[in-house]
C-alpha cells in the first residue's frame, strides 16, 4: 500500500481533481490578457502603444509570468517547511483575493494600470503558490507506478490553460473587460473550499529554517535579469531594440552578479533554499535541462504565432482587424487538443516504459513540427497549418508528461516541494527568456527590410514624404504591437489627421484589410525563418539532453519501499 492509501483509494484522485483545477486556473491567467489587452486599455482608457505607456503593455503581460516564475522555488520550499497542501490553499486565497480587486478597478489612465499592474503581481504570488505545491502534493499522493498518468493530467492541464486562456479572454473581455478577472473569483473560492475540507498533508515536515539570504538574492536577481531581457526588446536611442540602454546593461550586469551570489550562498548555508545536491541524481539534472530547452522553444512560439495570424492571415481572409484576436485564439486551438490527447497517454505508458523513449521522441517531433512551420508560405492553407499545430501539440504533450513525471520521481520524499518548484522555475523563467529571444530575432529581421518596405508602400498610396518617413521610422515592435493588440495598423500608425487628407480610395487602401498583411508579409517571413531556426536548434538540444537522462529512476520513499522491478526499465 502506498502513501497516498492512508486516506483511501479515492483521496488520490481528489487531490488530482483539485490540483487540476488550481493550475488550470493560474495557467489561464498567465494567458488570459494577451487577447483582452485592447479591450482593458480602452476600459482603463489609456493607448498601450504610445511610447510612455509601453511599460504598463510589457508588465501587464509579463508582470504575472516574472512573478510565478521567481517565487515558485520559494513557495515549494515553503511546502516541505509547513505543509504543502497549507501553503497550496493559502495560494486559493491570495488568487481568489487579488482577481477580486482586478475586477473592482474604477480608476482610469495611469493610475488605473497601476492598480491593475500591482494586483496582477499579487496574483502571480497566489498562482506561485498553486503551481510551486501541486506537483509535489500528487507525488505524495500516488503510488510510483502510476505518477506518470497523474502528473500527466496536471502538467498538461496547466500547459492547455495557457492556450484555453487565450480564447477565454477573447470571449469575455468584448462583453466587459472586467469579466476576464472576476470569472476567477467563484472559481476561485469553490477551488479553495473544496482544498480546505479536503486535502491532506501526507509528508513529514522538516522544520529546517528558512534561507532567507538565497531567497532574497535569488528573487531579485532573477527578476532583474527579467526586466532587462523585456526591455530589451524595446527601442532606445534610435536603434530598434535596446540592449545597448544602460538601464538593460545594468539590470542584467546586476541580477547576474546575484544569481552568482545566491549559488556561493547555496553551497556553504546550512538549509539552502535551491537544493543544489539534487543535481547529482542524473534523471533530475537532465529531466529539469530539456524542460528548460522544451519551454525556450515553446514560449515565445504562442506570440509569434499569434502575430501571424492577426497581423497577415486573417485580415487576407476577411477578418476584421478588430475581431482578430479572438479569432486567433479560436484557429489555435489543434495545438490545445494535440497537449490534451497526447498527455494523459504518454504519462500512463511511460509508467511502465520509462520516461526516456517518450520524452525524447516528442522533442524530436516538436523540432520536425517548426521545420514544416517554416515551409508554410505566409498565405498558408488553414487545414496544412491546423495539421502542424495537432502535430505540435502532441509532440510536446508526449514530452511534458513523462518529463516531469521523471523529474518528480528522481526526487527524494523531504525534498519534493524544493525540487518541484526548482523545475517549474527553469520552465516558466525559460518562457520569458524565449519571449525576449523571440522578439529579438523576429525584430532583428524585421528591421532590415521593414523601413524602406513602409516608406514606398505609403508614398504609393499618396501618404505625404513626412508622415510616410514617420510610419517607417517607427520601430519595428511598436508595428507587431499594433497587430497583435487587433488595432488596425496602419489607422493607428498614420492618425486620422492624416489618413482624411488622402484622397478615399488611398484611404480606404490603406486601412483596408489586405494593405497591411501585404506589406508586412515579406518582412515578417524573414524574421519568422530567424525564430523558427533557434526554437528547432532549443528542440533538438532538449531531445539529447533527454536521450542523456538514464534508465528510470525512482528515489526511495520513506512511506513505502520501491520493488526492484518500478526503479529501473
């Protein structure tokens, strides 16, 4: 009988259900704004893609994200100190709490993105909090032998959300932009009741105290790595990216410098928050590397995407720019099914084949998946593309599952809090690296091509040499922006003042729905072959490092041996 038969058979798959739900709901959340962003800027009454409001775009997108991926190791240790299933339902309430004070919002300009800004924050710590002790609760909670499928439902529940999100939003925020937050609340509070009466703590405490030094450090190091990397992507001093700015240069020279420092401090305290010695057990390091390489090619794919979509095909097809959003949502969803069939599945066999063949396999089809994205030409047939995003998704569901799956059973029973939330850092920090590499590459090649493209696409529509050479000189961000918030570009990068002094059929050109997917089309290309290349290169990278990861290990359970015959396939 394992740990999880001290409360019955059926505890396991209560704390399956409900752990479920709670990641589901910090995952949407991580995703929810992307598509609701135009309708919550018009709420709130501020224009995003003005120069000085550019932070509040960026940290209302981002600020979520930053947050769940610095506190999650905290929070996880935290778990293994007072209890996981405590520091879990304490996450129900502070998300519950701050997606209430999201939806009651009743300032606008600045001070109403603040208010949004700080509570997205304060939401991030609660979805920290859910996603830092989930993984290690259903390890506590099922047997060795059939973690894989468990852990498979979870993870690719909370990979799913972030897609769910996408669509979610777009559905609500049209009807009322405060929807997309409030519809957490009920969900919220149901999940946290249910949490409270429940679930149960089936690990023994350490008691050990808490690293306060390698906490600090760690969290403020990394998040200044963070505000370096997505400032990077805009423009400073004339050139179309800044990573030459001395606020990026400083912000990465310094949250570097504590990230050394927080791993000296991690070797020589007593009790470290970051478990350094986990990264002996092989199936461990090797198992948290191809998570890390699987979520830098996984990332900034969604925006990219995305940008394809609202930006080019859907305004050829007859998509109003405005409905593009949800719209984008909608046409993404194979990727959603792939991550939702391949699962469950790859998690249940690998239970009894290992980890290894699974995981390796599906990065490998991952890497072939971006390979036919880049021989799609930009006008590209729905049912090819739809074909792609099914093979996408369930390359990497068939990685996701039986990965963590190996990552949560290499580790040792007092350490699965700690080395959970270790793993899920790498994850969900890699996912913000990506979006900054991404962005990077993809305005890398839009830059050499973009400004002259502009400039005789313009002046043959009779725009003035003035107001033409002011569109091209725009940088290349702000254009993707305007796309992917469902602005209609070229209105909102020309004025109306402009725009009413062409003669009507320019006008009407102009702001037409074939104009601007034309004209962007073979500049977008360029950068999308640059960042399909580098998500190949992560793929196939995070495929040996699998392949490297050894035969299937399972720690040894202080509530129950592990038979000869589970350790090793």
């Amino acid at each position: 009988m394992g740990g999880a038969d001290v409360r019955g058979e059926r505890y396991k798959w209560v704390a399956l259900t409900n752990t479920t739900i709670g990641v589901l709901l910090a995952t949407i959340d991580s995703s929810i704004m992307l598509i609701a962003m135009p309708d919550i800027f018009r709420g709130i009454q501020l224009d995003p893609l003005l120069p000085e409001n550019s932070f509040y775009l960026l940290w209302m997108i981002l600020g979520y994200l930053v947050t769940s991926s610095v506190l999650v190791v905290s929070v996880g240790r935290l778990g293994d100190l007072f209890g996981r299933v405590r520091m879990y339902n304490l996450g129900f309430v502070i998300y519950t709490f701050a997606s209430l004070m999201l939806t009651i919002d009743w300032m606008t300009g600045h001070a109403g993105a603040i208010w949004l800004l700080l509570w997205r924050i304060v939401q991030g710590v609660g979805g920290a909090f859910l996603v830092g002790n989930s993984g290690a609760i259903l390890t506590d909670a099922f047997p060795p032998r059939q973690r894989g499928l468990a852990l498979g439902i979870n993870n690719v529940a909370g990979i799913s959300g972030t897609f769910i999100g996408l669509v979610l939003g777009g559905l609500l925020a049209p009807i009322n932009w405060r929807l997309v937050f409030l519809i957490s609340v009920p969900c919220g509070v149901f999940g946290a009741v249910w949490a409270y009466r429940r679930l149960h703590d089936l690990s023994k405490r350490s008691g050990e105290p808490i690293d306060w030094l390698g906490n600090v450090t760690f969290a403020v190091g990394l998040i200044l790595v963070m505000i370096g990397i997505t400032h990077g992507i805009q423009p400073h001093g004339g050139h179309t990216m800044g990573w030459t700015s001395p606020v990026v240069v400083g912000c990465l020279a310094v949250g570097v410098a504590l990230l050394v420092a927080f791993g000296v401090i991690e070797t020589r305290v007593r009790f470290p928050m970051f478990r350094l010695p986990l990264f002996k057990i092989r199936a461990f390091t090797f198992g948290t590397l191809s998570t890390f390489l699987s979520a830098l090619g996984r990332g900034g794919l969604m925006f990219m995407l995305i940008i394809w979509l609202q930006g080019i095909w859907l305004p050829l097809h007859g998509y109003s720019f405005e409905s593009t959003p949800l719209w984008a949502g909608i046409h993404m969803l194979p990727l959603t099914v792939g991550f939702l069939a391949a699962g469950p599945v790859s998690g249940y066999l690998s239970d009894r084949f290992g980890a290894r063949p699974f995981a390796t396999a599906g990065m490998l089809a991952a890497a072939m998946t971006f390979v036919l994205l880049e021989l799609l030409p930009i006008d590209f047939p729905y049912p090819a593309f739809a074909a792609i995003l099914l093979l996408n998704g369930l390359a990497m569901g068939c990685f996701a599952s039986p990965n963590r799956a190996a990552v949560m059973n290499s580790l040792p029973v007092s350490h699965r809090g700690a080395g959970g939330g270790m793993n899920s850092t790498f994850q969900n920090s890699a996912q913000v690296f990506s979006i900054g590499i991404f962005f990077s590459l993809m305005i890398t090649g839009l830059a050499a091509s973009l400004p002259s493209t502009l400039t005789s696409g313009l002046e043959a529509h009779h725009v003035p040499p003035a107001a033409a050479a002011a569109v091209a000189g725009s940088p290349p961000v702000s254009v993707l922006f305007a796309a992917f918030l469902g602005y209609n570009p070229m209105q909102h990068l020309l004025g109306n003042n402009v725009i009413a002094q062409l003669p009507p059929a320019d006008a009407a050109a102009l702001t037409g729905h074939s104009f601007f997917p034309n004209l962007i089309a073979g500049p977008f290309q360029a950068g999308l072959h640059i960042a399909f290349g580098f998500a190949i290169a992560a793929c196939l990278i995070a495929a040996g490092a699998s392949a490297f990861r050894g035969s299937r290990y399972v720690a040894a359970e202080l509530e129950t041996p592990v038979p000869s015959h589970e350790k090793a396939s």
